[in-house]
C-alpha cells in the first residue's frame, strides 16, 4: 500500500506542480510558480521515500539542499532585479534563511537504522 502511495505522489506532484506553475506565469506571480515546483519536488521526494527508492536520511538532505540553494538564489535575483531599493537590509532575511538550510543540508548527519 505504501509503494502505491508513492507512486500516487510522485505523479501527482508534477501534475500540480506544473498546474500552480502556469496559473503563476500566466498571472504575473512569480511567488505561485516557487510554490508550484517547491510543492512538485516535495511530493516526489516523499514518493520516492513511500516507494523504498531513497531513505529518509537522503530526502532531507536533498530538500534542504534544494530549498536553501532556491532561498539564496531567489534573494539574490530580486536584490539584483532592485526589489528592495529602499531597504535592501531586508535582503539579509532571505540570505541566512537560505544559507542556514544549505548548513543543515550538508551537514554530517547521523543514519537512521
């Protein structure tokens, strides 16, 4: 039932991934489109855990490492694009946000058994 379940989740997570994606393009919504692929990549990665394809232990590396490198990456393009002209201190939210998941993504961690 679980290998089912996973399957369930990794086909359904592009679908609605992929659905959100286009509703934000298609509305000038840059943050529906993050939400859309953060929520795609979610579901297969919890997939590919129901289905016995990955461990637990990888997943969570995998997701903080995806989400911390999107975190710093988005913050540096809106920096860069001038979206916080007044105060772009507020980007340093987005930078310790996104570097603190790349550390817990990569840092020596202990397996479960």
């Amino acid at each position: 039932m679980k290998k089912i379940m996973g399957i369930l989740l990794m086909l359904a997570g592009p679908i609605l991934g992929a659905g959100l994606f286009a509703i934000g393009a298609s509305q000038d919504a840059p943050g529906m489109c993050v939400i859309g692929f953060g929520l795609a990549l979610i579901f297969v990665v919890k997939g590919l855990v129901l289905s016995d394809r990955i461990s637990t232990y990888w997943s969570n590396r995998l997701l903080f490492t995806a989400f911390g490198a999107g975190g710093v990456l988005l913050t540096t393009v809106l920096l860069a694009d001038g979206e916080f002209e007044s105060r772009p201190q507020l980007s340093l939210i987005g930078f310790v946000i996104g570097i603190g998941l790349l550390y817990l993504g990569n840092r020596r961690q202990v397996r479960e058994k």
